[in-house]
C-alpha cells in the first residue's frame, strides 16, 4: 500500500481513478521493479490527464481518444527547446518514448478487459499471422516502430576525416588543443606536433 501512496502523490490523476490505482498495485504486488512501475505510472497519468482535460472517460474511451493521446505526445513542443541544433527536434516525443508511453495504456486496457470492464482494447498491438494467401500477414500497431538508421558520411566527409586523421589539417574542435601555452602568452604561436 506504502508505493501506491506514494505514486498517487507523485501523480495525483492516479487517485482520482479507481480502477487504474488498483492495475498499478497489482503490478507492484506481483514483484515488478520499481523502474518499471514508474515508468508504467508516468505513461499511464498522462493519458489520463488528457482524459480529464478532454473530458472523456478512460473506462469507455475509443481508438479515436487514443489516437488523440498520441497525436500530442507527438507534436508536443521539445522540453529542450527550440533551440536544439538536431535534425528530428523540435516537437514531439521520440518513436521509443512513444512506445514506452503506450505500453502502460494497452496493458491497462488489457486489465479492464480481464475484469469484464471492456470488449476490446483501443490501443491494439501489432500481429503477425503467418502465410501469404488469404488472412496472413501483418497487421502493425498504434504506432509503427521505427529504427533510426545509423549515420553514414558523405563522400566529402570521409575525404575531411582522412585529412583530420593524417594531421593534412587540423580539425576545427582541436585546434585550441594543438596550441603550447608557454610562448603563446608573449604573441608567439608554435604547434605541439613537434
């Protein structure tokens, strides 16, 4: 009882609804580790929150209110700012944090239905039914799960690599390391390549 107390006090939506307080005490009565509870908590507060605010209720809620829930963790502003110098931020959560988002939705739904509460779980799960005729294949997710590729550099970066490495030019993040201290002070610049 002492961990549900304190996840409702961290996350006070949890308290106003029953049924989602119980599903997190039974997970953490059957051993789960505190991360995880945690994490389960966090994903599940959320979606209730913007439950309240949209004023739906979470027990009879439709793929439509999920789909919703995930339209704003998508387009949410970055909490780093707009400032970020990366190419995919900005705005929403990352396709992993989507995921993890999710999980606690899907698997409450779940529970709701073990207790005779719901018919069908709005947030669905990816399937895959073997075979290529007729009912085989693959059905995806809510959300699709995306691999981020690794970065490869272009032709003209390989060639400036190249050059960085056989010391042909310093590269512009070292340039300060390559200095000596000593004569520089007096206006004399020497490299401490020799």
């Amino acid at each position: 009882m002492g961990s549900a107390v304190v996840l409702e006090e961290k996350w006070p939506v949890l308290g106003r609804h029953e049924r989602a307080a119980e599903w997190l005490r039974i997970w953490t009565d059957l051993g789960r580790a505190p991360r995880t509870i945690d994490a389960y908590a966090r994903g599940l507060a959320e979606y209730l929150l913007v439950c309240e605010r949209d004023g739906i209720d979470p027990i009879t809620a439709k793929r439509l209110h999920v789909a919703a829930f995930v339209k704003e963790l998508a387009t949410r502003p970055s909490r780093r700012g707009g400032n970020v110098v990366v190419l995919d931020s900005g705005a929403g959560l990352a396709n992993a944090t989507l995921q993890q988002r999710l999980v606690p939705v899907r698997l409450f739904y779940d529970y709701l239905i073990e207790e005779g509460l719901r018919e069908s779980n709005p947030v669905g799960r990816g399937r895959y039914t073997p075979g290529r005729k007729f009912g085989g294949g693959h059905q995806r997710g809510l959300v699709p799960r995306l691999t981020k590729l690794p970065w490869i550099p272009s032709e003209q970066q390989w060639l400036d690599l190249l050059d960085v490495a056989r010391g042909t030019r310093t590269h512009p993040c070292h340039a300060r390391s390559r200095l000596r201290r000593g004569p520089a002070a007096r206006g004399t610049v020497l490299t401490a390549d020799r």
